[in-house]
C-alpha cells in the first residue's frame, strides 16, 4: 500500500472515529437535557401546587377578615347600646 492509500484509509478512519464519538457524545448530552427536564417538569408541578395552595389560603384569609368586620360592627353596636335593667 502506498503511502498515500495509507494516510486516505488513516483519514478515512479517524472521520468515522470523530463522528462516532460527536454520535456518543450527543447521546449523552440528549440524557443530560432529557433528566434536567425532568427535574424542570418536577418542579414546575410543585410551583404550581403551591402557588395554588397560597390561594387558596389567601381566600381564606379575606372571607376571615370579612367575617371579622361584620362581627366588629355587631359587637361595637351592642358595647353602644344603652344598658337594660334585669327583671326582677
């Protein structure tokens, strides 16, 4: 073989070579994007519970604090009311 044949089947080789290993290469890095993904999907699905848990408690909160304000007036009418004299 002569030396020509010789660096064309070397080159020939070493192309196949940096092509598999981009191909493997790639592979891993496709793992990696595909588990921090995953972990996004995650944590986006917790986000999401919370932030929906928040809410739910913030409404809670507002229809307390209006319960609170019709009984402060109730209570502020009865502490101005003249007093009553027991029976008896």
């Amino acid at each position: 073989m002569s030396l020509t044949k010789r660096h064309l089947a070397m080159a020939r080789l070493l192309g196949v070579a940096i092509v598999a290993s981009w191909g493997l290469g790639a592979c891993a890095y496709k793992d990696d994007f595909v588990r921090v993904n995953s972990r996004l999907d995650q944590l986006d699905t917790k986000v999401q519970s919370a932030a929906q848990s928040a809410e739910s408690a913030n409404q809670s909160a507002q229809q307390a604090n209006q319960r609170l304000d019709q009984l402060e007036g109730r209570v502020k009418q009865l502490e101005t009311a003249p007093r009553r004299v027991p029976r008896g």
